[in-house]
C-alpha cells in the first residue's frame, strides 16, 4: 500500500470481508462517514443494529499505542462514563485484514451540542472531570505528549519546506510564527507547572454527541498526555465575556469530580495558537491522499494563505495580552 494513497485498496468489498471475518453477519449495507485522517463506515448488520468501523490511517500509530486508546476507553467505559469504546471480537479489539488496521464500535447517534444552556456546560463539565480523574490514575506509555515542538517548530517547519503559500507570504509567515512560538514558550513553559494527565486531545464539539440521555464522546483518536485545559478550551466560542461564562459553567461541573489549577486558564490562547499552526500542517502533510484536496480544495489558494497569516498576526495579540480571568 502507498504511504501517499494509504486507503486506494480500502473497497467496500474489503470493508465488508474485514467485519465478515469477525464473524459479523453483513446485510450489504456499506455507508462512509465524515472522517479523513482515518477511514470510518457504518455497516449494516443482518438483525441487529448497523456496527462503525474504523481503519486506522497507516504508520499514524503503533499497535501499541492504538491498544493504549482502546484500554483507555474501555477504562472509562468501566466507570459508566459515556464514551464510546471498541467492541471485542476474538478477545481482540485491533485487528487486521488485507494489510489494514481496524476497529469495531457500537453505533450512536445524536446531535451536535450547542452548549447554550448552562445546564448542559456544566453537564459536559461533569463527565471531562470524571475523564480526567480516570485519567490521572494511569499514565500513557506509547501514546504522544502535548508539546510546543510537534504542533509548533515542527508544524511549521513543515508548512515552510513546502511549496505552499505565494511567495510574497513566505517571509511573513516565517517571522509571524517565529515570534509567536517564541512567546508561546515564554507563557507556557512547562505548560505553567500543570499536572499532566491522560486526556482526549481533541475535544472540539463535533466529538461529542448529544441524545436525551445527554452527552457521550465518539472518538479517542487523539488521546495523549497533557494539560486538563487542553480538553476544555475548544468548548469555548465567543470572546472575552463570552468565553468567561462557558469556563465558568463547565468548570463548575468539571470540579465536582476533579480538581483544576486556574493557572491552565493562561495556556487558552498559546494552545489556540498552537492548534492553528499545526492544522495547516496537517493538511500539507496529508495532501496527497486524494480525499484532501476534494474536501479542502481552498488549501492550495493564496487567499487561504493570507487569511491564515491575518488569523496569526491577531491570535499573536491575543497571547501577548493579559489571559483570561475568572
């Protein structure tokens, strides 16, 4: 398989034959879902409830390290935390067909979360903390740690050994992410002395789903050991007064079940800058896999570029300024 195309022999048929051999009952029914650093399919099954499959982007992560995130959400699923975890099949959780890494999960559904109401910010609050409790008792060996070097220097180096951006932005964005790196490390040394635990990763909304029952989370994909503040921070939305109220609700339900250090609150905007550097080097990275340029196809346009370089020079104000305060 081409480490450029890692999913051109991923068929239907072979999805299929990969839960067949599992000894699931296929009806035919194959559907792809909304995922691009993996690949992700609800599959129908003959009466029962359609199953998701995901095969694992290849040489992303050791089987080790995959194994790490399946224990880590069977740990959490043990405690009745609402997250997702794989189904075992042959006392196994990973496994392989025709070359490709999988997984097998329940299907379940829901709805985006708006987090408008206090009530549901202090929900989702309440099950982070009981996360990271689960969390701080064990300590990853094979999965990454959140780090100023890989989503920063390295992103950007990166996005500056490519042939990406008009040549009249380069030097710009080179300075604007020298500068910003730089003040990143001044502020969050050491992630400011945080206690560094187990976490998610990438807890953005479209990782939560929300049912009557309330909110559960989809994907551990991104688990690594970090700050508490990284799970929190892309929950907020809005500015300043904005942003206040939302931690403050989601702190409220978060400190029930684990404590917090409000000195993270100051890691806010130097990981929203670390997040928006290390995005447009994952899309440069994963570029030549045919489902990148059809999804983002306003990557390779020096529109995009300019925007990004904007979008940089303002989050550079914003971790200069004084952090948020409760």
């Amino acid at each position: 398989m081409s480490p450029d195309t890692p999913y051109s022999e991923l068929s239907p048929e072979t999805v299929l034959d990969a839960l067949e051999a599992l000894d699931f009952r296929s009806d035919g029914r194959v559907l792809a879902l909304n995922s691009y650093e993996n690949r992700v399919y609800q599959i129908g099954i003959e009466d029962a409830e359609p199953l998701i499959a995901k095969f694992y982007r290849p040489n992303r992560w050791s089987d080790a390290a995959i194994l790490e995130e399946h224990a880590f959400s069977l740990e959490l699923a043990a405690q009745e935390i609402p997250v997702v975890a794989p189904l075992k099949a042959a006392e196994r959780t990973l496994h392989v067909h025709r070359g490709f890494r999988y997984a097998v999960f329940p299907r379940r559904g829901g709805r985006w979360p708006e987090l408008s109401k206090r009530d549901d910010r202090e929900w989702v609050g309440r099950f982070l903390g009981r996360i990271h409790a689960v969390g701080r008792a064990a300590a990853f060996q094979h999965r990454g740690i959140l780090s100023v070097q890989t989503l920063g220097w390295e992103a950007r180096e990166t996005v500056l050994e490519g042939d990406w951006m008009p040549g009249y932005l380069a030097d710009k964005y080179a300075d604007v992410t020298e500068q910003l790196l730089g003040e990143i490390e001044a502020r969050a040394a050491n992630w400011n002395g945080a206690r560094l635990g187990r976490i998610l990763g990438d807890c953005h909304r479209g990782n939560i789903l929300w049912t009557e029952g309330g909110p559960h989370f989809v994907d551990l994909d991104d688990c690594l050991s970090g700050p508490a503040i990284q799970d929190v921070w892309m929950l907020l939305s809005g500015g300043q007064q904005e942003m206040r109220t939302e931690l403050t609700d989601l702190l409220a339900g978060y400190q029930q079940f684990c404590s917090f250090d409000n000195r993270e609150i100051a890691l806010i905007e130097p990981l929203r800058a670390l997040r928006m550097i290390h995005y447009s080097a994952w899309l440069a990275r994963r570029w030549d896999d045919p489902a990148f340029p059809q999804a983002f196809p306003w990557f390779a346009e020096p529109r995009y570029w300019e925007q990004h370089y904007r979008a940089l020079e303002e989050q550079l104000a914003a971790v200069v300024e004084p952090a948020l305060e409760l």
